[in-house]
C-alpha cells in the first residue's frame, strides 16, 4: 500500500521504535525563543548541553519589544537578554533584538530558509505546525521535550494518525486561507483534529502562495491537531531557492530532486478524509472564546436555542464574557481596539492585503500593525506601506509575537473589543478582560476605519 | 520527575470544554522560574476578580474543593498553547491527576512528563465513577494496576502506553533513559545526514 506524505517523513526520522507504538525521532531542526528559559535551565539540571547546537537556531519574539514603552517592565528585556546568554553559552546561532533576521520565529524561519521540505522541525511552540506549508513535518513541543532535544537531538513521539482535508473549488473575492481555515476549524470542531496529522490538498491549495499555506498550516493546532502540511511544489522550491539557510547551486538542486518525492502516494490511505468546498466561504469571524465559535460575517451572534443544551451553561458564560446579545448581526458589533500581525498573519502579502483597505478610510480606534519580522518591515516600507497604514493613523510597529499572546506588555485593555487577526480567541488571550475577533487582515483594516465587524465586500471602493 | 505509583484523593469537576493552557495559566506569570512555583496562579483569572477577590462560583473556590487533587475535566482539556507551566500550576497546586474524554496533544505529553497523570477516558465511564457522593467524590488511581475506584467499589481501568506507564512508575529522567541510546542515535544521525545533506550545510 502506498504512503502519505506524512509516512514519508515521520519514517524516515525513527531512530527505534518501542514494543507500545513510541518511537525515538531524529530532529533535523530546533528552533528556540525567549520563552524557553527554563528548558535551558532543565539542560543544566540534567548536566548535559545542547547535542547539536549547529541544528538549534534561536529567535527572540515572544518577549520582544514593537515600540518605546516607558513602562515596560524590564523583567520583559530580561527573557530576551536570557536568551542571548544561553545561546552564546551554547554555541547556538541567535537572532536576537537588533538583528537583521530577527523576526517571529513562524515566520523568519520560513523565511530565512530554515525550514526546509521532508526535514523534521520542532519548537517549543504549538504554532510550530506553520512550517508545515513547506512540506516539513514541524509540531510545538513543551519544555521538558525542548530540554530532551536540546540534550540529544531527538524526541519520543507516539505515532500520530493522519487526516487529509481537500479544498474543492475556489475562494471567492477576499476570502483568504484565514476564512478557509477558520471555516475547517467550525467545521470539524477545536479537537476535530486530536491525535492527527492534517494534509491539506486540492486546487485552492496548489494555487495559494506560500505565505497563505503558511497562514493555513499555522492555524491547525486550533482544529487540535499535532501539525499541518502541504506537499512541496513548484511554489515552494521557487520560495526555498536562494534563501540564505537553503542548500545553495547544484546542492539545491539534487535537494529538489528528493523533495520531489515528498508527496502522498496515490494508493496511499489517510484515517480520515474530509472535504471542503471554498465557494461556500465568506469572510468569517469569530464570536466566542474558542475559534471554533467561526461564523461568516453576514450571521448573527448564536441564541441560546441554537446551542446543544449540554453547552448552555458554558454559551451563556461566554455570551457573558464577550459581552453580546445573542442574535445581533456580527457587523454590528463595535470594536475599541484592532491588532494586525502574529505569526498567522503578519507576512508581506497580509500586509498587502490590510493596506488596500487602509487606503479606503482613516483608523475610527487605536490600530497596531505589527509586521511579522524584520525583513517583511523592510519590504513593506520599500513598498511603503507603512506610509498608507500611518496616513490612516494606523500605528507601525518593529516584529514581535505582541498583541497575539499578550506577553511583552502590548495588550488589550479589560472589556475591550478587538478585531484581531491573530489565531486565539481564548477568555484573556490578548489581556486579562480582553475580546477577541478573529479575522483576515481585510477585514481586521475594514473594522478599523469603520469601528465595527464589517464585511469587506461591501466596503465603498471595493471591487468584488 | 515526580514518580506516580498511587493516588487517593478528591475530585473536582470542571465539566467545560475546551479549558485552554490560557485560562489554565495565563501568559503573563510565564517569566517566572519554575522553582518560584505556579500554584497560586493556576485558572487565577476564573479563580480572581480583576481586583483579586475571589469569583464566586469558580469550582476550586467552594471551600470544600480546596483541597482536590484529582481534575475531571471536560473535552478538549488543556487545547491550545504549549506552556508546560499550565501542567506546572496543576501540580504546584496539588493535583496529581487530570481525568477527560481527551485533551490538547502538547498538553497530554507535558503531563506524563511531569508526573501528572493524564487519563483519557470516555464520558460515559466518568458518569459511572462520579455516581457515589457526587462531587465530594473520593477516586483511588492506581498506575500500576492502571485502575480507577470509587468509595463504593466500582473500579475502572484505564490505558496507558507501557513506555510512559513505566517512567512514571519510576520517575526517572527521560533524558537520562534516552543517553543510554547514544551509539544507537549517532549511527543513525551519521546515515540521515549523509542522504540528506543540506540539513547540516546550506
């Protein structure tokens, strides 16, 4: 029988294999951040330093400063220092605050060549499964398995199942991979993919370019799955070639060769097969506190009558935490706050994307743009687009994780509205009292000028 | 890590689904050292008003619950982020055991690799468990027989993968177990990295 893209890879990683299914894997690539200091601490507790530190690359993002704040709490500037320390102690390649590189760690990765197609990629991170748009198989670990990785290289892993998920048809006008995986994740529920290994295949995925595989593979640990991946393709060999980390000349080109095989064999049986059908996609959003709770933007809030009676009590706690009325239209919801960026969607493309709305109308609240790394903020400023964003009073900001988990001291205020385009809606996400939205870059600029959830389509000036 | 062999202890239900590693820990106590100890942030926006009162109606603030150690959760457990210190809060604040019908891939690892005993188990065989006293229930969880029993008698098994069943039993390092495998993983890395090998040079 034949094998799915994800056999390919996860077989040829099993160093052995226990009587119980669990096997010890090789680890082509471990990335770290500034928020995996106790894992180094672990490391030292076990007496032991890091196996490979040529494989180990760091990037400082989570604790990152975006702006000037006078009141940052310096213990912030601590976990990104600490980082620096550890990895100069260890000899480990560190892309730290100041560097050219340096950027949100989902992103830079890929950007900078890093990730690389049929190479297993681990990160003390539960986006980690982005890198999965370039064919690599790449899910978040904890701490005691970053501590196990940095010691040996390699890490125990049950064997997960697969599933693969066709996208039939296509997206219509600004509908993004953000509406398509937020639709798949309201669709196959938050743990629809517990225990699994999405694949995503079909025409809209063989037409998406890589930022949006990237922005879709980012998204299925909130469908509860271990990774997302996505065959390489042309697209993705064209994107690898000549970034700095990627083989380089006829050592590309023979690395090609073999990727060229990373793809599930035609006989080869998934344990699960849905399908999706894009053209059924609008612009979505979400409601509640789980990003299952993803509606399209032309629905209403959900009534206590449209929910199973065994979820009332936890509907009505978080009608109550979001503050809505159940049945009012999405679009009338008022936002205080809008946050473009995040390792989901904070590439040039999404920033592309939000400035064509931008164009349209000036920022009616307090909106940040957060670039995804260092280098997107300087394509983005050759193209200038931050200077459409500051015309409409957008604020423009350096890289960093920021606003999505609330870490560096950039949050939402408590009780406050935000139209987000990161990938967690939870209860305190964005701030302890926060209410998140989560959207594409469109529609997150379209709530901006307009003050309200807004369904781009209809924006004046906009040709759909 | 901690070993687990048995644990006898009361039950606290927190039937919602999808209870994230946010709300379980939120991310702004992550800087702290593991050593400082998570137990009085664990669920601290549930437990705490914003002015730091305690929420009525949050299960861990009945008086009677505070002193729980076995966690019956809902579907979905612990989705979300990979902090380990949301596996950290749970047994600082003195839960050894966490029973759901299923839970966050990332967050189910952490907990075995801590010695917090993650249990899946269907909704069904909870009910039949919780049926004496309540929620005042009082579970024994025994990993080597790898049982579950009430105070009426009605015991339950569970799985577990013998690999991980086994280091839990004897609380030894993961790290130290896999170093014993060393030859094994260089030969191995020698040969993958021959095949491949733009892993090691661009």
């Amino acid at each position: 029988m034949g094998r799915t893209l994800f056999d390919k890879i996860w077989e040829s990683h099993v160093i052995t294999e226990r009587d119980d299914g669990t096997a010890l894997l090789f680890i082509d690539r471990h990335l770290v951040h500034d928020a995996t200091a106790q894992a180094f601490d672990q490391l030292k507790a076990e007496g032991k330093k890091v196996r490979r530190p040529d494989l180990t690359f760091g990037m400082a993002d989570h604790y990152i400063a975006t702006h000037h704040d006078p009141e940052r709490d310096p213990v912030h500037d601590d976990m990104v220092t600490t980082l620096a320390e550890n990895a100069r102690d260890q000899h480990i390649m560190s892309f730290g605050a100041g560097d050219e590189r340096q950027g949100i760690v989902h992103v830079a990765g890929p950007e900078l060549g890093l990730t690389l197609p049929g190479t297993l990629l681990v990160c003390g991170d539960s986006h980690t499964s982005t890198h999965g748009a370039l064919g690599a198989l790449a899910f978040g670990i904890g701490t005691s398995e970053v501590a196990h990785v940095l010691a040996t290289q390699t890490l125990w892993q049950k064997r997960p199942r697969s599933m693969h998920i066709r996208i039939d048809g296509e997206l219509g006008p600004y509908v993004t991979a953000k509406d398509l995986i937020l639709t798949i994740i309201s669709t196959i529920g938050a743990n629809g993919g517990a225990g699994h290994v999405i694949e995503y295949s079909g025409k809209v995925i063989d037409e998406l370019s890589i930022e949006s595989r990237l922005t879709l593979c980012n998204m299925s640990i909130e469908a509860g799955a271990r990774a997302g991946m996505i065959a390489p393709d042309e697209t993705t060999f064209a994107y690898l070639k000549g970034k700095p980390f990627a083989p380089q000349g006829e050592n590309f080109e023979r690395a090609v060769s073999v990727w060229r095989n990373l793809t599930s064999d035609a006989d080869a049986q998934h344990d699960a097969e849905i399908t999706i059908e894009a053209r059924a996609i609008a612009p979505t959003v979400t409601w509640g506190n789980s990003p299952e709770t993803a509606l399209p933007v032309t629905d209403h809030v959900p009534t206590l009558e449209e929910i199973e009676v065994n979820k009332r009590e936890q509907y009505s706690a978080t009608i109550e935490y979001m503050g809505l009325e159940p049945g009012e239209k999405l679009t009338s919801l008022v936002v205080d706050r809008v946050f473009i960026g995040s390792c989901t969607n904070s590439r040039l493309e999404d920033l592309r994307e939000a400035a064509k709305i931008a164009k349209l109308g000036k920022a009616k609240v307090p909106t940040v743009v957060v670039p995804g790394s260092q280098q997107v903020r300087r394509q983005a400023e050759q193209e200038g687009l931050h200077e459409i964003f500051l015309q409409a009073g957008f604020e423009w900001r350096e890289p960093g994780c920021s606003m999505c988990v609330a870490m560096n001291g950039d949050s939402v205020p408590d009780g406050a509205r935000c139209a987000s385009t990161s990938n967690r809606n939870f209860a305190g996400r964005q701030g302890p009292g926060s209410r998140t939205h989560l959207m594409s870059p469109a529609m997150a600029a379209a709530a901006a000028i307009t003050g309200h959830l807004t369904d781009v389509r209809e924006l004046e000036g906009i040709k759909c | 890590m901690l070993a687990f062999t048995e644990h006898r202890g009361q039950v606290l239900r927190l039937p919602w689904e999808n209870i994230d590693t946010d709300q379980i820990i939120p991310a702004r106590y992550l800087h702290r050292p593991r050593d400082a100890g998570y137990g009085e942030q664990l669920f601290h926006d549930l437990r705490f008003t914003p002015d730091g009162s305690l929420r009525v109606g949050f299960p861990l603030n009945d008086p009677t619950k505070a002193e729980s150690s076995i966690l019956v959760a809902g579907r979905n457990f612990g989705c979300g982020s990979s902090r380990e210190h949301a596996v950290w809060a749970l047994l600082d604040y003195g839960f050894r055991v966490v029973i759901a019908p299923d839970f966050g891939d990332i967050f189910f690892n952490n907990s075995l690799k801590n010695g917090l005993l993650a249990i899946r188990m269907d909704e069904q065989s909870i009910e039949s468990l919780m049926q004496v006293g309540g929620d005042s229930t009082i579970l024994t969880v025994d990993l080597s027989r790898q049982s579950i029993t009430n105070r009426d008698g009605v015991s339950l098994e569970f799985d577990i993968d013998s690999y991980r069943k086994e280091a839990l039993l004897k609380g030894e390092s993961e790290v130290q177990m896999t170093f014993r495998l060393l030859d094994e993983i260089k030969e191995f890395e020698g040969r993958h990295i021959t095949e491949n090998p733009w892993i090691e040079t661009p």
